[in-house]
C-alpha cells in the first residue's frame, strides 16, 4: 500500500513538472518551388513555472541547407537575425560579451542532419517564440526528390501542425509520403495533389502525439519524408526562366545505360572486423547479383597488403559472379591500411584494360572505394595520396568514395573524389549500412550519358553555374543555373558523347506570372537557386584549391553571395539582434568541420522588471564524448539535459585513480603525473598512465606517454573480440564487441619545456552500453542522474555566471565556465562550455573523491556508500 501511495505521488510530481513548462504550439511551413525548398519552423512556449526556467528550441536541418534567419521573442523584446562577414559579426560580438551580453555557435559539420540549439533562461510567466529560417535544393536520386524533416517533441503540443506546398510549373508526377514515423501515425498525413501542386499536411492531436494513453510525453520523434517527381516530355528537360534568372533541369529517361568497367576497392583492416565488415560483405552480395550483362568488374582488398581477386578486369558472368562472391565472404579483417597502394593498383588495372582495347570507348569506368578509417601503413600523408592518385587516374576513370563510420577523415575521401570527377557519401555504421552501400550503388549503377555539356547563346546569359558533367545516371538530374540577358525566350544546346540535343523554353514573363499568382509558391526562386548552387560549387572549389592565393580568391566569391543572399556559410555569421539594436546575440560557424562541440557564453539574466534579454547559447554540434584530460579535469557530457558538467581532482603524483569500473567487463584507472615545477605556485598534475583490464578475459592494455603494452594469458584468442587502433604519436583506440569503446590520446608538449610534461587523455562516447552497475569517476555517469539548475546569477567574474545545481539530494553552487577539451585539437584544445564543480566534484559524483584511489593499475574498486534513503526523498 505504501509503495502504490509513493509511486501516485511520484508520477503526479512528473506530470507537474511536464506541464511547468507549456509549449502553445510548434509549426513548420516547408514551401518547395521547383525543387528549391524554404522551410520556416516555429515554435512557441510559455513557463507556467513558479521559478525561473531554461527554455531550449532545438531543431535539426540537412547539412546540406543554409540558415538564412533566425528570430526570437522573449516578453516583447523581438531579436531579428542578419547575415554578416565573419570578422565583422565576431569583434560585434566581442563588443557584448564584454557588455556581458551575448553569445552563440551555429555550427556546421559534416553529418547528414545537424542540430540548431538555442537556449533562454526566463523568469515565471515569461512568453517566448522562436522562428528558425532555412533553404535547400532537393536533389533527384533513384527517380525521384525526397524532403526531410526530422521531428520530435518530449511534450505534447495542443497544435502541432506541418503544412508541406510543392508547386512545380511543369506538373507533379505523385508525391507520397512514407510511413517513418510508424504505424502510429498512420492516416494522420494527408495528401491533396493537382496538375501543379500538392500539399502534404500532418497534424496529430493531442491524443495522437502520446506515447501510451495515459502519458504525458510525446511519441514523435522520427523523420518526416515527402517524395515526388516531376513528368518528362521533353528529352532536353525543363528550361524555367523567372526573375531575371534562368534555371536548366535536365534529366532524360527514355535512354539504354552504358556498359560499366568497376572497380570495388574494399578496406579489410582490423577496424572494418564485425558489424561494418559483415554488412560490407552483405551489400557487395547483392551489388554483384545487380552487374549488367555487358559490365566488367574486379575486386581489390587491402589492409597493410594489397590483394587483386583477379588481375585484370572479368566480364559479369554468372561464374565470375559465383567465384567473387566466395572470396568476398571468406575475407577476414585484420591490419592496417594501405589506401594509396590500393587505389594505385586499381587505377593500373583500369589502364592495362584500356591499353589493351578491352575497355569498349563508350563505356564508364570508375573506382568505388569502401573505407573506416585513415591510412596506417605505407604513404599515410593524405595529400601525397590525393597527389598520387590525381597523377595517375585517367580523364575516363572516376573514383567514388564511401566511408564507414567516423573514425575516417572524410573530408579526405571527398576532396580525393571531387577531384576525380567522382562523389563521397558517409556510411553510418549501425543495422542500416548495408542498404546504405546498395542505395549509393544504385545511384552510380545506370549511367546513361558521359561528358555532358550544355550551352547557351553567349550574349544571351552570364555568371552560369557548372554546366559540363562527366557522367549522368539514371535517376538523378543535372541543374544548370545563371542570370539572363536576354528580353526573348533561351536556347539551350546539349552536347553528350556525340549525341546532339536542343531545347527552347517559356518566356521570362510566363512564369512570373504564374508564381505571382501562387499563394505558397517562392517568387524568389530562381534568384536563391542560383545562389545557393553557386556557393555550393565554389565550396567544392576551394576545398580543391592548390594555392593560399587561389583559396582566397574564392573566399571572396563565397562571402559577396553569402551576404546578398542572406546564407550562413563558413565565412559568414547570423548576427542575431534586438529591433533597437542595443542587445545582440552571434551564431558563429567555425571552418573547421570537425572541430567538437562550442558552446556560447554569458548573456545578462532577464529578471521580470528587467528589459535586457535572457542569457543564451545558439549551437549546432555533434554531442562531445566524456572525457578527462590535462591538471586533471573531467568534462561529462549529460544527453537528458544536453549539457555538460565538469569537474577537477587534484591529488598527488603517483595516485592511481579508477575512472571507469564495470564488474562484468572491464577497469580502466589512471595514474597521476606531476608537472616539472611549481606554476604560479601550483604544481600541475595530469595523468601520464592509463590502464584497462578485462578481468574475465585476462586481457591487460597499459597507454603510457612512451608506449603502449598488451599482456594477454591466451594471444590466438586476444583479437577475436577485442579491436586495438593504433595512430602513431597521436592516439590508441580500444574497442570491444562493438559494445565499448575508449581512445587514449597523446598530447606532447616541447621537450625543453621549463614546466609542463607530455600527458594522456581519455574519451569514452556515451554511446558505450556499460552493465548497470558500471562505476568510477567517468562511468558512474553512464546513469545519468537528475540534475536541476536554478537561481542563475551574475559571479564574481562577470564572464562566468553562478547557478545552485541540485543533484543526488545535494544543493552545489555551480560555475558556467570554460574548460579545454583536446579531442579534436591535441596541441592547443578547444573552449568547452560547461557547470563547474567545486571541491573536486564533491556532490556530483558518488562519495569523496578519494573513495576512487585504488592501489594498482589493473584494480577494481570498491564502490562508495551512497546514502540512499536522501535519494529517495530527491
């Protein structure tokens, strides 16, 4: 009786806290004219709190758009955003900070969604709207245009409302809408659809978005998708004039595909060992099933060795197919790799084929490379790769690049793709990798014309987009952009092996008065379309660009377009700013697509009699794995409240500390390191060992700042469950099943130092699924416990707020502060934001920190009291 009297309690306590913070409703409008989408997202919420709130507007967007506005109203004050030159927006921004106004990051890296954060603290009663802007191009793949939206929302939403409008001039094909969401949903989406226009619409009620009947969160969370097509009558495509600009889609059908010369280039290094190597295996089964009867094909598999399956190239009969598909299932991962001597050998064989006069002259010959990681072995500088390859590789060769995972340099992979007239595409290594190989092979599996070029009458346009392709496949679509020069109606003149094909086109004023009279259509279109295909291509450019003269160059280009046409680009910033100008907020965009997460800094606490804004932080970032690092520090990355804790221990050298302990699996401890002298009358620590253990396997890995050294009671079994990668003078990373994963790092200081020594650092992703009852400094957190922030104030260091943290019963008076983070920068590291725990994380984590000192480098902990009843009050 007494527990069904708590567990009423605690759940009417949950409900309370659901509603504290009321979200009135959330809206997106997506308008799509002629495959160029705008889509606005809205979102407003109210604290029905009776104390002060942190109100976050999270919403994820394809990399591939450009942010182009972002507003927010906070109790009436209305901040607008503005696109300006990055050096500008930045000493703008340094202006308030130092007013202790403002701060933010909208990042940009190279996954296929990233996440626009934006974060207030407000007082009770406070109202607040936020509108996030944003445009994209919809690429045609396997027939077809897809938009995505991904949506999701812990609380229900009396009006959640999507309201997609396509218009296409020229008319819709069918527009459908998958079911992603799940059979939940099904029936919610609606589609209406005319010759021209379609609007999808997706509205659930308050009913529909729960996840049971009786629960108070929110079931949607999953990617909306519309698909469509567009009708192809004339062979030349559509030629669509609007505004002054003129814009070419090409895409023919009715065509026989070229035969095909392939390549598979296929990574078998240790660290493709499992999942990645059992779906490569999977997809390449069913790539070979798919050859056409005229193809030739040949397979190459490499690790710290290069191995030919065959020779030379092979016709696609079903014996070749029979014997390919044998040796691809017996490879067994294991090595390292050897990227350029393997890409070397494909490009020879292509030209022995071609020299010989096997190759037919109207067939496509490309390379499709399948990687995870960066080379270990022979030449690993990656631009003496890129240089080697561009040096052999063929005007008729293309080289298409996938890399699996995160671990690979994939910017890499697409600038040694670009520059050889191929693409790159990210594999996610989980179940889905091996639909998303087949997916990328069917794209490049039908070309049906090479070396396409389209003109136009030379007085007749100007500043045209790329407009010479090497190849076309079935399924996808050349666009062609430029501005017109012309009162008359555009020729066009196509070019394409030999074959010959003209068009003519609408008039200019046609179609501007179609889209005028067009409630949801982009008058703007053809104008945005441009631009963006324009920055887009320039982009590519300067990753390509062969001198510091040249990139500038392009860099000018980029930041003049970026800033007519109002895009957020990696030379531009969204300045983000009240209507009277006297507060601001940045959203920055660093150039580095890989650096880790940035967080913002200090804006003034909005009290209810104040008129200055809410503090606030605008992010777009991966999530940063926990880690610990230099002076020991620690830096917890926490998923349900999306921020991060750190804390330091300061002890002696020589203490062994335990960092992560999971009975059922392994230890990893660290032993502390002292600095040369004292600094600024503090002797400096950091750990300069780090141990991991696997009891049951009898299994040792001991990382010092010299070497690395693996004891192991039975070595033929150490490799079969156990993944070691090694990155000289760089890191080691240890992966286990598939399951764990810890990289330690190296990070060297100058020898003559007259201080500081050369020290390790841990990262653990908060990916890795640890027992529950994993413990330890790091791994007690991978049971994130509930924490509530309030009382924000201004600190003694007007740059680093204070706040009371309450967490494990205990109230601790918490700092927003920096801490350097050396997971993507190990010589200078990078500004992290985070709450800072005093008294080296006393009430945070678990007992007092010496509770972790253990006395040995392969011991397991035992774990400290917890006082549990004082939990069960919180």
């Amino acid at each position: 009786f007494k527990r069904n009297i708590d567990s009423n309690e605690e759940e009417e306590d949950e409900q309370n806290e659901e509603w504290e913070v009321f979200f009135s409703y959330f809206k997106v409008e997506t308008r799509i004219t002629s495959r160029f989408a705008e889509t606005a997202v809205r979102r407003k919420v109210i604290n029905s709190a009776k104390t002060a709130k942190s109100i976050q507007f999270n919403v994820q967007i394809p990399k591939s758009a450009f942010i182009t506005n972002f507003t927010m109203n906070v109790n009436g004050i209305t901040f607008v955003g503005s696109v300006m030159e990055k050096t500008t927006a930045r000493n703008l921004y340094t202006q308030a900070r130092s007013r202790g106004k403002a701060a933010g990051i909208v990042r940009t890296n190279s996954y296929d969604m990233e996440t626009f954060k934006t974060e207030v603290h407000v007082p009770p009663g406070s109202v607040i709207e936020f509108e996030l802007h944003y445009q994209e191009m919809l690429y045609r793949k396997q027939g077809f245009y897809e938009y995505n939206l991904y949506l999701q929302s812990d609380k229900l939403v009396p009006q959640f409302q999507v309201d997609i409008y396509i218009f296409e001039p020229t008319g819709i094909s069918f527009v459908r809408s998958p079911d992603f969401l799940g059979d939940h949903f099904k029936g919610v989406t609606k589609i209406t659809h005319s010759k021209q226009k379609a609007h999808v619409s997706f509205k659930p009620n308050f009913q529909q978005q729960r996840k049971c009947e009786n629960c108070t969160s929110s079931i949607i969370d999953g990617n909306f998708v519309v698909t469509y097509d567009v009708p192809r009558e004339n062979i030349a495509g559509e030629l669509q004039l609007s505004d002054g600009y003129f814009v070419h889609f090409f895409a023919p059908n009715d065509m026989s595909p070229l035969s095909k010369n392939i390549i598979f280039v296929i990574d078998v290094s240790g660290s493709m060992w499992g999942l990645k190597m059992k779906q490569t295996v999977q997809a390449m089964q069913t790539i070979l099933d798919d050859l056409g009867a005229e193809d030739y094909f040949g397979i190459i598999d490499f690790n710290h060795n290069v191995r030919c399956w065959r020779g030379e190239l092979v016709p696609s009969d079903s014996v070749y197919i029979s014997e390919a598909k044998k040796y691809i299932q017996d490879i067994q991962p294991n090595g390292g790799t050897n990227i350029n001597e393997a890409l070397l050998r494909a490009i020879h064989i292509l030209s022995e084929a071609m020299d010989n006069g096997l190759i037919n002259a109207q067939s496509v010959s490309m390379i499709i490379l399948v990687s995870d990681g960066d080379p270990t072995v022979g030449e690993i500088k990656l631009s003496a790769i890129q240089k080697n390859v561009k040096k052999k590789m063929r005007e008729e060769f293309s080289l298409f690049s996938l890399g699996i995972g995160f671990d690979v340099d994939y910017d890499f992979l697409e600038r040694i793709a670009l520059e050889n007239r191929g693409i790159a595409q990210r594999i996610y290594a989980n179940q889905d990798a091996s639909q998303q190989l087949k997916n990328f092979y069917n794209q490049v599996a039908s070309p049906l014309l090479k070396k396409i070029v389209i003109n136009y009458p030379e007085d007749g346009v100007s500043d045209v987009t790329q407009n010479s392709f090497d190849k076309f496949f079935r399924g996808s679509e050349l666009v062609v952009a430029g501005k017109v020069e012309t009162d008359g109606a555009l020729q066009s003149f196509i070019t394409a092996s030999s074959v010959y094909i003209s068009t003519h086109t609408m008039d200019n004023l046609d179609l501007d008065d179609i889209l005028a009279k067009q409630k949801h259509a982009l008058p703007g279109f053809a104008r945005q379309l441009w631009a963006y295909i324009t920055i887009r291509q320039l982009l590519a450019e300067r990753s390509l660009a062969s001198s510091a003269a040249k990139k500038r160059t392009i860099t000018h280009k980029i930041l003049g377009l970026a800033l007519q046409h109002q895009f957020v680009t990696p030379m531009t910033a969204l300045l983000v700013e009240s209507e009277k100008g006297n507060e601001r907020m940045l959203a920055d965009s660093p150039r580095d697509s890989r650096q880790g997460c940035c967080s913002g800094k200090l804006l003034k606490k909005l009290t209810s009699s104040s008129t200055k804004p809410p503090w606030a932080q605008i992010t777009v970032t991966p999530t940063a794995p926990n880690k610990l690092d230099g002076d020991p520090h620690f830096i917890i990355h926490l998923p349900k409240i999306n921020d991060n804790i750190c804390f330091n221990v300061d002890t002696k050298p020589g203490t062994i500390l335990n960092l992560v302990s999971d009975p059922d699996l392994v230890v990893v401890n660290g032993q502390v390191i002292a600095a040369k002298k004292e600094n600024n009358k503090k002797l400096n620590t950091y750990f300069g060992t780090i141990a991991t253990y696997f009891k049951n396997n009898n299994i040792y890995i001991e990382v010092t700042t010299e070497k690395i050294s693996v004891m192991s009671g039975n070595y033929s079994h150490l490799f079969s469950w156990l993944n070691l990668f090694v990155k000289k003078d760089q890191h080691v990373t240890v992966r286990v099943n598939e399951q764990v994963t810890f990289m330690v790092m190296l990070h060297r200081v100058w020898k003559k130092h007259p201080v500081n020594v050369d020290f390790l650092g841990l990262y653990t992703p908060s990916s890795n699924m640890f027992s529950p009852n994993v413990h330890g400094l790091i791994g007690q957190f991978s049971n994130e416990p509930f924490i509530y922030i309030y009382n924000f104030h201004p600190g003694k260091d007007p740059q680093k707020p204070e706040a009371t943290m309450e967490v494990k019963g205990n109230k601790l008076e918490v700092t927003r502060g920096w801490q350097k983070y050396y997971g993507t920068d190990p010589v200078n590291g990078t500004d992290v934001y985070c709450w800072f725990i005093h008294n080296n994380g006393k009430g945070i984590i678990d007992g007092h920190f010496m509770d972790y000192v253990v006395p040995s480098l392969n011991s397991f902990p035992t774990p400290p009291k917890i006082d549990y009843n004082n939990l069960k009050k919180l």
